[in-house]
C-alpha cells in the first residue's frame, strides 16, 4: 500500500473525526471488550497497514492457516457437532449417548463425575456425594463396558474429557473397543489429557507435574504407534478462561501448555511429524463476537509458525492447529435463564466464524444444574440453526481482510508473542506454574470481571440490569437420583468379588515397576484394565511412586 | 479498635472450580475481613477443624459440583458435635434454590447463587456478626 494513500487515509480519518466530535457524543459507556481491552470508534486502513495478505492472511488450507485449517472449511464438511454429556451411572449416559445420536449429534463427548477424574474409587469417603453428580461414574472397566454399550466404536468417535487419570481411561476405551471386535488402529476419539491446565485452571490434579508429563508423554508415545487416529492431548483454554482469564490470556496460556508437550515430546525422542498432527486444542467461546473471531484467527497463525520455524516440523499437518470450542459457561446467568439461549447462540456463531472443527453449546440451565433433557436438546438445536439456516457457513472466514478484523488479530498475536516471552523468562511453563505465575494472574482478572459487574462498569443483563422483580426460576432441573451412590458402590462391590485377584495384584504390581523403571505405562494400565483392576487402585500405586501436588495458595 | 471478622473460606470434597472462592475471598479481605483460604479437596473434618483451630466467627463454603446436599449438612453436623453454634456456616455456588431453601431449613445460612454480589454477602455476614457474636 503506497505512503500516499494511507497519508489521505490518515488526514480524513482526522476531520472525520473533528466532525464527529462537533455534531454528536458519545454514550456515557466503556467501549471496551469482556477482556478490558480498549475498542476504537472506527477502524481504517492503516489500523491494518502492517498485514500483509500473503504472509499474514493468506489462502483457506494454506499455511499460516488463518483463514482456516481446510480448503473448503464448511463447504466441504460442517463442523461436528459435539455435545458433553454425562450423569449418573454408566447406563443412564447410555442412554442419553443413544438420545443425543438419535437426534443428530455426530459423536460422542463423556463427561466424568468428579471422584473419575481424580482417580478415586466411588466407595471412597472423599466421594461422598459426588458420585455421578457432575458427570458419569466410572471406576473399571466394567462401568466401561456399559457406557458404551450398542454404540459401535468402529463408526462412532468419542472425545473424553479426563486429565489426571486419562491414560487409564484411554486404556478402558481400547479394551472395550477390542470386545467389540475393533482393533485400536480403527479407534478415532480425543483424550483431554492436558494436565498442565490443571495446575493453574481446572484444579483436578493428582500428582506433581513432572511425573504427570511423563504420563502424558506416555500415551503420545503408545498412540503414535498403536492408536494413529486417535487424538492424544486436547490442550485447552476453555478452563483457563472459565477460571477468569481474558482473551489474549487465554491464548497465550494455551499455547504456551501445548509447545511444552511438544519439547516434552521432542526431549523423549519423538519425531514432531509423527505426534503433533495428532494434537488438537480446545478455546472457549465467550460473548464478546470479534474478539474471539480474532483470538482463534490468531491461534492458527501463531503455532503454524512457531511449529514450522521454531520448532523444525516439515509434515503440513504439524502445522494446523485444529480445535474444539466450547461456549462460555462463566458467561450465563442463573436470573433469566432463557436469555443464555441467546448468548450461547452467539458464542457459537463466533467459534463457527472462527473455523473450529467441533462444537459445543451450553444448555439454558447450567448455572444451576447439569443440562436437562429439554435444555440440551435446544443447545444442539442451537448448532444446526447456525449450520442449515444462517448462511456464515457459505464463505470461508468471511471477517478477513476487516481493517478491524485484522488489527485485533495481530494484536492478539503481539500480546501473546509478549507472554511467551515472559513464560519463557520464568523458565518455562512448570517454573511459572509453581512460581503461582498463571493462578496470579487469572485470579486478578477474575477479580477485576466481578468489580466492573459491580461497579456497572460492565452490564449484565438480568443480573445488574434489566432485572425482574420477584424472579422464580421456572425451568427444569435435572436432578440425579440419590440411589445412584449406593448402586454404583454396589455394582463396585459386585465386580470385584467376581475378578480374579491374583491378575489384579500381578496387574498393579507390574505398574508400579514400571512407574520405577521409567518403562511405558500404557501397556500396564491396559493390563490392570483387562483384570478389572479399579481406577482408584492404579492411581493409588502411583500416587506411592510420584506423590501428591500440593498447589501454592494465592487469591 | 474493632476486631476483625474471622472468615473461612473453604472447597469441599473433590471440586476444583475455585474461581468463585478466590474472587470472595479477596473481596472479603479488601472488606476488611480476616481471610483463610482452605485451598482445594479439603474434607468437611478438615474445614472444620481448620474453622476450630482458626477461631472464626463465619466458614463460606464454595460447591460447585452438586455435592452441597451431602456437604453443608455433614459440615453442620460436625460443627455441633465441636460445639461451634456461634459460627456462621454460609456459602454459595451451583445450588439450585429449592435445595439452598431446604438446607437453610436445616441451619445453614443463607447460601448465594450465580450473579450475587460481594457487597450483599459482606452485608449479610456483618449483620449476622453484629447479631450473634459477642
């Protein structure tokens, strides 16, 4: 773009201005997006003059992949659509698995109650009331087997969210597939197995980070060989911004967690081109439409660069950061619940406009229990409105080349570009970890959110305006059975009297030589499995070998 | 000068989402409330022995996991058993309203749902300090 042009473009863009500030007035409002960051009036070309279309934009399928991982993004394949479900015992997620597939769903998305994810039995005191409340109960395999039973694992792929214990999860999943008679190299799915997120979002650690790396290198190493189309690590920002971060937080933190498994990867010996094209991520989609648009654009662009230049991979596929989105959560309010139709309607317009492959709408009710029936059916309704009836899904990333578009991209890149450094100064992901780095910071957000909400620096609808007099809450609620504690211990108790105990202990003892001897442990978690050895019983082995984390405290 | 109000604010059982906890925790100390975190997967024995050792007049608990049926009525009943009925057992998270009614029916205190504000938790703690500690 010639100097002259941009000189005009600057030179009226200042009389406009005189005129706009002569003949009208502002509203007495902060125009700043959900992350605090300051937005300009109008947007002209020399906000963007420093994109460069072929270095920076690009075409769709073509590295640096801003406008999208595939060539024909939605003209080709719509996204998946990925609802998360799970409550209860195995056999009621069965059936709502078989209910989400009757109607549309493409596959399949296992929520895990919280005594699942962090490796304890449900007889366990610590799972006392918790046992199938926030996700579906699974202690063995057997639970396993009923989860998915009637759904062929050949045709079907299932994303898993589980972090700590993933590896063993992913190990239950080959087996049961191999009942079913399909072999792992058929297997396609995602495991979350993204630890580092916990440690400064999420919460649900077991062990200390070093050996919960090894862990997951584990599993990259064991799927590379024997599962090739299954997804290994799902690195994700949407605890990260649930957890209170902003936009570019987000960003930079999630990426950040990724190239860490890539050196981690890299230091065991793998080849980048024969793991990374198996990474995925996952962001949240919160309420503020551009913002996110330019935070996934940016995404793509950052690690296609940093993985090809920094990092050496020569295969294109190293190169895509593929991704799932999820709405905010944090964004819907419990007064009017209605109204989080609407929000979560625009949330995911905005990760569609972003180019993920797969989605997830919250449901209406979220913010006071887990989804029901009725509520959820309307958050995948939600999806396919967007797919068959809106129309954004003609043109692919259709928001490139916007003088606004394009400048909040490459700042968000900038911003990103400057945490990584900071990151790096720290000493890396794990130092700044337990140096409380990420906690700090997203608490400090999180804490500056609720001030504006509270000041009305930020409004709220339904929460800190137009409020209701009087508001009942007049919705369903999903609410699990009590009895489902003391089935599932019952149904725990049942398995083992009826396993063989002496594979159970030959099983685990394997496992904890294998935790001292540095060998793989996926092929002892798959053993433990097969003898039906609990989850509770494998992670307390390793909680002996590898110990317990201990979080520093910051608020 | 007037005594601080002594607040514990706890996680119980397994849940992680700890954003809530932390963000009335630092509210409550720039309110100029005495703050202990109890950090994450603490067990009821352990929040109330923590609420024991500490000397405080108020335990905020934060449950996000659906676990509050189970969680704030064993919590109280330790906390009768160590004698503690001058301590305030509040709290707040994912607690469908029927539910934050019926435990209140039991002795809990008033229990605060998404959307509410620092300012009307410290009003209601001060106010139930002034009332019922001497």
């Amino acid at each position: 773009m010639n100097n002259g042009y941009l000189d005009k473009v600057i030179a009226q863009k200042k009389q406009w201005r005189e005129a706009k500030q002569q003949k009208t007035r502002d509203r007495d409002a902060k125009f700043v997006t959900v992350s605090s960051e300051p937005i300009k009036d109008l947007y002209t070309p020399d906000d963007s003059q420093d994109v460069d279309f072929f270095e920076d934009i690009g075409f769709p399928g073509e590295f640096p992949y801003t406008r999208g991982i595939h060539h024909n993004m939605y003209r080709g394949r719509l996204w998946t659509m990925r609802q998360f479900a799970g409550f209860g015992m195995a056999k009621d997620t069965n059936e709502r698995f078989k209910y989400l597939l009757e109607h549309g769903q493409d596959g399949l998305s296992v929520a895990f109650d919280l005594p699942t994810l962090m490796g304890v039995d449900s007889d366990d005191p610590k799972s006392e009331g918790e046992v199938g409340t926030c996700g579906v109960a699974i202690d063995s395999l057997a639970d396993m087997e009923v989860l998915f039973e009637g759904i062929p694992l050949d045709k079907i792929s299932t994303s898993m969210t589980i972090n700590s214990p993933a590896a063993i999860l992913l190990a239950f999943y080959i087996c049961v597939a191999e009942k079913q008679g399909v072999p792992q190299e058929k297997l396609r799915g995602t495991l979350q197995n993204d630890i580092l997120k916990e440690y400064t979002a999420q919460k649900e650690f077991i062990f200390p980070p070093e050996p919960s790396m090894r862990i997951i290198v584990d599993s990259v190493e064991y799927c590379t060989k024997h599962v090739p189309m299954w997804n290994t690590i799902s690195i994700s920002g949407y605890h990260i911004r649930e957890a209170g971060s902003t936009a570019v937080q987000e960003l930079a933190f999630t990426l950040a967690d990724g190239f860490a498994y890539v050196e981690a990867c890299i230091e065991r010996g793998l080849d980048i081109d024969e793991f990374a094209p198996r990474f995925s991520h996952f962001f949240n989609s919160h309420i503020d439409f551009f913002e996110e648009i330019a935070k996934f654009r940016a995404a793509r662009r950052i690690y296609a660069k940093r993985m090809r230049y920094k990092y050496g991979a020569k295969n294109e596929k190293s190169w895509k950061l593929r991704f799932h989105t999820q709405t905010a959560g944090c964004s819907l309010t419990g007064q009017q619940p209605e109204n989080n139709i609407i929000r979560t309607a625009f949330e995911a317009m905005a990760g569609v406009l972003g180019g993920t492959q797969s989605l997830h709408t919250n449901s209406l009710d979220e913010t006071w229990a887990l989804p029901s029936e009725y509520a959820a059916k309307i958050a995948l309704r939600t999806q396919q409105i967007i797919a068959y009836e809106t129309g954004v899904v003609n043109t692919i990333d259709p928001f490139a080349g916007s003088y606004f578009m394009e400048s909040l991209t490459n700042k968000m890149e900038q911003e990103a570009e400057e945490y990584f450094e900071r990151i790096d100064a720290l000493g890396g992901v794990i130092p700044a970890i337990e140096k409380g780095f990420f906690q700090r910071d997203i608490a400090k957000a999180a804490r500056k959110y609720q001030d504006e909400i509270e000041a009305k620096d930020r409004l709220i609808v339904g929460v800190n305006s137009h409020k209701e007099k009087d508001e009942k809450l007049d919705i369903p609620i999903l609410r699990i059975d009590e009895k489902v504690t003391k089935e599932q211990i019952d149904s725990l108790n049942k398995m083992k009297t009826g396993r063989n105990q002496v594979s159970v202990d030959e099983s685990l003892n394997q496992l904890r030589e294998a935790a001292r001897d540095g060998s793989n442990l996926m092929p002892r978690f798959i053993e433990c499995a097969k003898a039906y050895a609990t989850i509770g019983e494998m992670i307390d082995v390793l909680k002996v070998e590898f110990g317990v984390y201990k979080e520093p405290i910051i608020f | 000068m007037e005594k601080k109000i002594r607040v514990l604010v706890g996680k119980a059982g397994l849940d992680g989402h700890d954003r809530g906890a932390k963000v009335i925790a630092s509210a409550l100390r720039d309110a100029g409330f005495e703050v202990i975190y109890s950090g994450l997967h603490q067990t009821p024995e352990m929040i109330v022995e923590a609420a024991l050792q500490e000397d405080v007049d108020v335990i905020g608990l934060s449950i996000l996991s659906g676990a509050h049926m189970t969680l704030f009525p064993k919590i109280k009943k330790l906390m009768e058993e160590k004698g503690m009925n001058d301590v305030l057992l509040t709290g707040g998270g994912i607690i469908p309203p029927d539910d934050a009614k019926a435990l209140e029916e039991q002795g809990t205190g008033k229990l605060f749902g998404p959307g509410s504000e620092s300012g009307e938790i410290i009003a209601y703690i001060k106010d139930w300090v002034a009332k019922n500690r001497s």
